[in-house]
C-alpha cells in the first residue's frame, strides 16, 4: 500500500511540475513581448513621441481642472460655514433688557458664544472705520441700533442649519430682525458645484478621445505589420501572442503619457506660485497650491494605463481578426 501511495504522490508531482512550467514560460513571454513592443517604439522615436504627446496632454486638461477644483476647496473650506449671526435690537428696548437677552441666548445649546454691541460702541467705530467722524458729531441722535453677535456650534454653522437657527432667534421678542450672510456661500457651493460638472464632462470627453487617439494607432500599426501577422498565423502563433505587443504599447503610450500629464501639472503649478503669492500678499495671507499627491499620481498613471490598454484592445480585437492567411 506505501508503494502504491508513493507512486500517485510522484504522479501529482508530474503533474504540477509542468503546470508551474507552463505559466512560468507564459508570463516569461508576455513580459518579453513587452520589453520588445518598448523597444519597436524607440526604433520609431517620432512618431511615438507625438503619440505620446498628444495623450498626455490630452490627459493634463482634465487634470488641471482637478487640481483646480482641489485648490478652489481648499481655499473655501474656512468659509463654508457661517461664522456668526447679526441680531438687530429694538429700539425701545433698554440696556437691562438687551443683557438679559443676551444671558438668555448664551443658555440655548445651539449657539457656543454670545458678545453684545451697543449703539455707542457701534457709533465709536463707525468713526474710527468710516473716517466721517466729524461728519457724525452734527448728529442729533444715535442711529445706530445695539447688535448681539451670535456664534452657533459646529453642527449649526452649516447654511441650512444656521437659517433655521435665525428663524428661531427672530422670535424673542427684544429682536427687531436677524441677519445671516450666508447667500454668497450658496452661490460658492453651486459654482463649485457647477465646476465640479464641468470637469467630469470635458474629462469624460477628452478620455474618450485618448481611446480612439490609441485605437487609431494601433490601428495603423497592425495595418503595417499585416505580412508579419499573416506569416505568424501562418505558422500557428496564438492569438495572444500575436496581440499582446500591440495590447503592450497601448499600456506603454498610457504609462508614458500619464506621466508627461504630471510634468506638465507640476509645471503648471511652478509657474504660477509666484502669481499665486502675490495675490495672497495683497490679502496679507499666505497660501501654497496644492498639486498631484502620491496617491492621485498612482490614479492618473492608472488610468492611464486602463485607457491605453482599452485603445489597443479594442483595435487589435477588431482589425488582427480580420487579417488571414488566405486573404491578400
């Protein structure tokens, strides 16, 4: 019984011994057509070199807009909250009861701090900004009203939030009306919004032309090279041999063409800094441009890759089918 055991233990081995054989020369073979299909295109270096041009600039426009709509965020981020709200006093109200509307407000959960204008102190710096001080002392009376600044919690400074919190804050019966800025952050949220759009089409686009740009030249590679692939079939080569250089220089235009993108995007970016940090020091604060972090390069490259390779398959699908040995 050992014996016998022994004997199917060296038969399985038989066995996977030239399975690992076969995927070890399959791999092999497709990692040496693409070596070669790399070296075909440095023996056509213009003809590559425009090809590969058009892609990645092809592939930078959609990803300037990105970059643009990351850095435009990045700039909104700090006002994509309202920060406080304008509660106008009435008139006839006194200064005792101003403060115990304050003292009430500073108890509601929504709200994290509470601070109290009065018509004077409003009227002292009006002055001092306006630079119509002079102007102002022929006033008979104070037209200013006293004001109470409201600053809501974090979960109450979004828009709709804090609308819904003036509406409430307008009911106490000291407050004449509410006044909440928030309409210029609506209309920055729906340009992003619109931004945002913007890019996923001219992007959606732009991809679709990089499809066709290496389906056409693949195309015409194949069109070349129609004798090689008639004599190949000829003497029996697989249809994955005879597919995989040319599915390969699709990758290879994607790879080298995603990666002339971000040269260009860095570039891009290098050459506005400056301009970037004059702007930001007229309104004497700083700010650095975001680009391509590591893990938006590896998606470029990886769509890239995914693009090139969608190109040539759909050409050597297409067109390697049609040539045959028979056919002249």
């Amino acid at each position: 019984m050992s014996l016998l055991f022994k004997s199917r233990d060296k038969q399985s081995n038989t066995q996977t011994k030239p399975r690992l054989l076969v995927v070890y020369f399959f791999m092999l073979t497709i990692i040496r057509q693409g070596i070669h299909s790399l070296g075909e295109m440095w023996r056509t270096p213009i003809a590559s070199l425009m090809t590969i041009l058009v892609l990645g600039l092809s592939l930078t426009l959609p990803a300037t807009l990105y970059v643009v709509v990351k850095n435009v965020q990045q700039v909104s981020s700090g006002f994509n909250d309202a920060a406080e709200i304008s509660l106008f006093v009435k008139e006839q109200m006194s200064e005792q009861q101003t403060q115990t509307l304050v003292k009430r407000l500073a108890l509601y959960p929504e709200i994290e701090s509470v601070s109290y204008i009065s018509s004077a102190q409003a009227l002292t710096e009006f002055k001092r900004v306006s630079g119509f001080g002079q102007a102002l002392d022929y006033l008979e009376s104070n037209p200013l009203p006293s004001v109470v600044l409201v600053t809501p919690t974090s979960r109450y400074r979004k828009p709709q939030a804090a609308q819904k919190l003036l509406d409430k804050l307008e009911t106490e019966r000291e407050v004449e009306f509410g006044k909440l800025d928030i309409e210029w952050l609506e209309r920055l949220n729906a340009l992003l919004s619109l931004l945002k759009e913007s890019v996923f089409t001219v992007g959606l686009l732009l991809l679709s032309a990089v499809i066709l740009i290496i389906g056409n030249t693949i195309r015409l590679s194949i069109m070349d090279k129609k004798e090689e692939i008639q004599v190949l079939k000829l003497v029996g080569a697989t249809n994955t041999f005879i597919h995989t250089p040319f599915i390969w220089t699709g990758v290879w235009y994607g790879v080298i063409g995603g990666l002339v993108a971000f040269i260009c995007v860095v570039l891009m970016l290098w050459w506005l800094e400056s301009a970037v940090s004059m702007v930001a020091g007229v309104y004497q604060s700083s700010y650095i441009l975001q680009g391509l972090n590591g893990q938006e390069l590896m998606i470029l490259l990886g769509l890239a890759v995914g693009l090139g390779f969608s190109g040539s398959f759909i050409a050597v699908a297409k067109y390697i089918k049609e040539i045959e040995p028979d056919r002249v």
